[in-house]
C-alpha cells in the first residue's frame, strides 16, 4: 500500500505535468490520478495564484504553466529533493 500523497506533493505532480505537455483536463486528471473535483479545485487556485494560465482552443480549455509556475516547480522540487534525501 503506498502512503498518501500531501496537498503539496499533489499540486506540484500537477505543475509537472502540465509542464510535460499535458494540456487537457482530462489528460492531467488521469495522469495525475485526480478525481474531477479535486483537480478543478486544484486548476482554479492554480490559475488564481498565476500558476497557470487557461487558453481557449477550439472550444477547449486548455492548461499551460506560467514563467512563475516553472519558478515554482523548479523552488519545490529543490526542496522536496533537499528535505527527502
């Protein structure tokens, strides 16, 4: 049984993935292991803290990570990697 990831551990999975090239919802839902719910409160804070940005494309939205969210996935990572080694 693997341990339950934290708030943290979740937003930042989010972040990465997003960064990777997943753009879609249901893309980052699914490969972030998300229920619908959590991911969409988790994508709007995103965007309110202007993590991410929301782009229309062809009637579709459209998750794509900011200057400032990579800053933060970079900070994170640095320290998730510094406190869990």
């Amino acid at each position: 049984m693997s341990k339950k990831r934290s708030r943290l551990e979740i937003y930042l999975e989010v972040l990465e993935t997003i960064m990777s090239g997943y753009s879609k919802p249901t893309n980052i839902m699914y490969k972030c292991n998300l229920s619908w719910i959590s991911l969409k409160e988790i994508l709007d804070s995103l965007v309110e803290k202007g993590l991410v940005k929301v782009v229309e494309k062809n009637k579709r939205r459209l998750y794509l990570i900011t200057e400032r969210g990579r800053g933060v996935v970079n900070r994170l990572e640095e320290t998730y990697n510094l406190l869990s080694a």
